[in-house]
C-alpha cells in the first residue's frame, strides 16, 4: 500500500485494512500496514479481542492531521494460540496469567479443562474461544511445564513465543487414530507398481523418520532407470480435514537441539509416512532413465506404491563407496559414478 493509498483509506473509512496489531507495554496499539507510511493508532477498548502480533482487519474511525486511529473489527489471524504462564486455581474455576512484556488479558478456566493442573503450576494454556461479550478468553491446560527441567522449559517458551503449538488438538489426534497403513488393491490399481525394483533408503544414523528412497533398474548396458521417491503425505492428510488444517497453520517441522517440534502427529511422519523397510508404501516419484555418461534420456512423475528392501545410513552407505564391497554395493557404486557423471554435466551447462 503506497502513501496514496492510505490518503485513500482515510477518505473511505468503512473500507477494512489489514494489518499486524503492534501492542506497547503502556497498553495502546498500533496496526502496522505493510507499504503504508503511517501506522493506525488502536485504543485499548477497540482491540476487540485482538493480542499482541495478531493479523486483524481495521476500520479507521478518525484521521486527524498526522494521526490516523482506528478499531479492530475483526481478527484475522492469531500470531499464536498457545501461551506460558501460571495459573491459579480455585474451587469452582481458574484464572491462567500469560507471561508476557505486553499487556494481556488473563484467561478463565474451567476445571473440567485443567487436565490435571494445580494451583500456582506453570502451564501452557491454549486459546479456545473469546465470545463478543466475554472481558476474558477461555483457555485449557495443554502440559504442566516441570520447574526442574530449565531447559524444557526453555525450548518449550522458544516455541509457543513464536507461534507453534507444542501438542495437537483431541480433534486432529481422533482423526489420526483411524489411518491405518493398508494400501488396497485399488490404490495400488491407481498408481505405478515399484515394488519388485531394488530400493532403499539412506538417512542420518539418528533418524527417526525416512520420508525419502532410491531405487535402481539396469535395463540395459547403456541405459538405466533410476527413482526417486518421497512419502505420498496426501495419501493420509485428506483436504478440509482437522489434520489438513493443522498442518497448514503449522506450516513445518521445527528442529531444535534436542527435539522436534512436528507439523504432524509422528504415526504420520515416524509411521505411515516413513519409507521403512519391508513394508509397501504410496510415494509420489520421479523415474528417468539415464545412460552411462550421465545423460538423462527420458523421465516421468507420478504416484507410485514402493517397498524399501533396505535402510543404509550415510556413514554406511560411504563405508561400501570407500572399499567397493559390501550389501547392494553393484548397485551403490554405480548410482555414486552416474551421480558424478550427472553432477559434471550440469555444470558443463
């Protein structure tokens, strides 16, 4: 949005714009417009509901001389859903106080959503619903956070601080528990059947999911059929599903140092997804054939059901480079001389 535009917007004050609410420790907002020169000033009893960091729609109200103010009529997108803090507990109820530098409202607690909290234990609460009428948003306990572990409780802060929810909702969990690994004869009708072709994955030592194999075919002396196949994850994560939606607000994986934060429940990414030896699963590949200088003579991408007869780890897999011996070492060494011969073309051009 350029300078005129905002000149614009203070001449059409029923237009909404959308902004990111930047609220100060004194307790006033402003609504920053991404290419507007101008920021919109938003009194405290016109958030509407809207927290610090969160994407909301605003209606000017006032634009006099170099300010411009206005309400928040709408929240478009909450910068995070899941807060750290304490939480009191009383008789009937409990009140969760977020750990924040900007100001924040407390949450209000049913017992039935405390999940085993007790009184003054440090929580992560996630936002259920703030209704129009309600001064306080209503929360549940996701995990009481142990004190003695600092640096749990350190990662867990980096996480939630920056938007990502540190446990999946009982929807997206129940959605999860009824997939199951069975590929049916008409999924298999529907994709191309790799499963009789050598495969296999290679991956760090620690690894924990495989989301990604090769397989080789010599089809003749000149001429080999190479694949390279990744976990079909659409297979199981259906659209407008509970599990689809969280995987989108989630957007990713977080790796930490000492853990992983998933964007999907790990039966998904550590089981149905994981490219383990011995079992069919449905990939998404590309196939091509290349000859014995390196030159890719034909391709094709599509869905494909394979079965990984192997899982090497990189240490492995250099081991059989290194002495030209060992399991599907043939193979091995012959993908290693076409990857090289493949690298050198492509910087031929």
């Amino acid at each position: 949005m350029s300078k005129k535009d905002g000149k614009k917007n203070q001449k059409h004050p029923d237009k909404l714009i959308t902004g990111v609410i930047d609220v100060t420790r004194s307790g006033i907002g402003y609504v920053i417009v991404e290419g507007q020169e101008k920021d919109i000033f938003i009194r405290p009893h016109n958030f509407n509901r809207a927290l610090h960091g969160d994407t909301v729609k605003v209606k000017i109200s006032e634009a006099r001389g170099k300010r411009i103010e206005g309400r928040v009529e709408e929240v478009a997108e909450r910068k995070q859903t899941e807060f750290i803090g304490n939480i009191e507990v009383n008789q009937n109820f409990a009140f969760f106080i977020p750990d924040s530098q900007k100001p924040m409202p407390d949450f209000y607690i049913s017992t039935k959503n405390l999940n085993g909290a007790k009184n003054n234990d440090r929580v992560v609460v996630r936002l259920l619903n703030w209704d129009d009428d309600e001064k306080k948003p209503e929360g549940e306990v996701v995990s009481v956070i142990q004190a003695k572990d600092l640096n749990d409780m350190a990662m867990k802060e980096i996480l939630v601080e920056n938007g990502f929810p540190l446990a999946f909702s009982k929807e997206v969990l129940n959605e999860t528990a009824q997939l199951t690994d069975t590929i049916n004869e008409d999924e298999i009708s529907r994709r191309l059947d790799c499963r009789d072709i050598l495969t296999f994955t290679i991956d760090p030592i620690d690894a924990r999911d495989f989301d990604d194999a090769l397989s080789i075919k010599k089809l003749s002396d000149e001429l080999y059929e190479i694949g390279v196949h990744i976990a079909d994850v659409s297979h199981f994560v259906k659209p407008e599903t509970e599990l689809d939606e969280s995987g989108f607000e989630r957007a990713t994986s977080v790796y930490l140092p000492d853990r992983v934060n998933p964007m999907l429940p790990e039966k998904i990414s550590n089981e149905l997804c994981s490219l383990r030896p011995n079992e069919d699963k449905c990939t998404f590949s590309v196939i091509f054939h290349i000859n014995k200088n390196g030159i890719v003579k034909d391709y094709w991408l599509g869905k494909t059901v394979i079965h990984s007869n192997h899982r090497f780890t990189y240490e492995e897999v250099q081991q059989i480079i290194d002495d030209k011996n060992g399991l599907h070492s043939d193979e091995i060494l012959l993908l290693n001389k076409l990857a090289q011969q493949f690298r050198s073309e492509r910087f031929k051009n």
